[in-house]
C-alpha cells in the first residue's frame, strides 16, 4: 500500500469515528492531512460522514487546486490556511461538538485543568468569534489563532473545534479530550448548581 492510500484509509476510517462518538452530525465536520509540503488529502464536500471511502478523499494543493475527482470540503479553505501557517502540523479536524458548543453559548469556558487538557492539548485554548462556515476570514481568524506551537486546538463560537497533530490520531484525541472536559464541565455545573 502506497503512503498516500495509507492516509486515504486512516483518513476515512477516522472521520467516521468522529461520527460515530457523536462529535460531528451526518454531513458535518471535516478532516486533513498532508500528504506532502504542498499538497493535502481533505474529507469531502457533500457526503455523508459515515460513508466516506478511501476514494472519496479529495487530493489538493496548498494554493486550493484540486487534483483528481472529488469536491472538497467548503472549509477546505481553513485546512490551507493552517497548514501554510504551521509546517509542523500534518493533520487537521474541525468536528461540531455539541458539549463544547453548548458550554460557550451558556457563558461558560473549558477548565483547562480538567482530565488531560493540558497534557494533550496544550496550555491554552483560544477562541474565535462567529465567522461564516467556509469564508476566508474564518480560514485566517483559525490560522492566526493556531500561530504559536504550543496551540493545538481552537474553540470556533457557535460552530465547534479545530484540532491538529502531527497525525490525525493525535487530532482525534485532542478533540475527544476537548468534548470529555466539556461535557465534565456540564455535569459539574448541573451537579454543584455553579451559574
């Protein structure tokens, strides 16, 4: 098996846990990787999450010229942009958390002291303010918000979270480990009665 098929498979095998863990809604979300300094291998635009096939991975550069079949997803924007802010990254994850997203909108924040965010994660978790799903300016607010090396995810108001890693493996955990602080920081509050 060749690398690039290697990472088609993870890729899609991958997504559909984000599916399956409830991290992301039939046709939400999306996932890369890089395949190379240029180019990546993106999740695509359109189809079921559950669904998706090594084949149906999209193939395209970092200047968003798609190589082969297929339609990107509409945040591929998002993934170009971080990957030409960070060369250290080889994998990003955007998923729709519902934990994470009823925690911001409710006024609350994540307690990075919570399980193993720091360990995993990192020291902070910025956030990013409602932007249109797919538009440029998300595609930068992301980027810039993932500048320093020490950031690993990013909180997106009303919309999910952003993780990367140096595979998607670490992506995924970083967005479990997100969602599982989240949905403490729920039961917490329900439990204590904080406001």
């Amino acid at each position: 098996m060749t690398r690039e098929a290697e990472l088609r498979r993870l890729l899609a095998e991958v997504f559909r846990w984000t599916y399956l863990k409830n991290l992301t809604t039939t046709m939400g979300g999306n996932a890369s990787v890089r395949l190379d300094e240029e180019t990546i291998l993106i999740t695509p635009s359109g189809m079921p999450k559950h669904m998706i096939k090594p084949a149906n991975i999209v193939k395209m550069k970092l200047d968003g010229t798609v190589q082969g079949p297929g339609k990107p997803s509409s945040e591929w924007r998002m993934h170009v942009e971080i990957y030409k802010t960070r060369d250290d990254v080889r994998a990003v994850l955007h998923v729709h958390s519902p934990h994470v997203i009823a925690l911001y909108e409710a006024g609350y924040k994540l307690d990075i002291d919570i399980v193993e965010l720091k360990a995993y994660v990192g020291p902070t978790i910025p956030e990013v303010g409602y932007l249109t799903p797919g538009s440029q300016e998300l595609a930068e607010a992301v980027a810039r918000a993932l500048r320093p090396r020490n950031v690993n995810a990013v909180i997106l108001r009303g919309h999910g979270i952003v993780t990367v890693g140096s595979n998607i493996f670490e992506a995924l955990n970083r967005a479990e480990v997100i969602d599982q602080a989240a949905y403490i920081t729920i039961l917490r509050n329900m439990l204590t009665g904080e406001k």
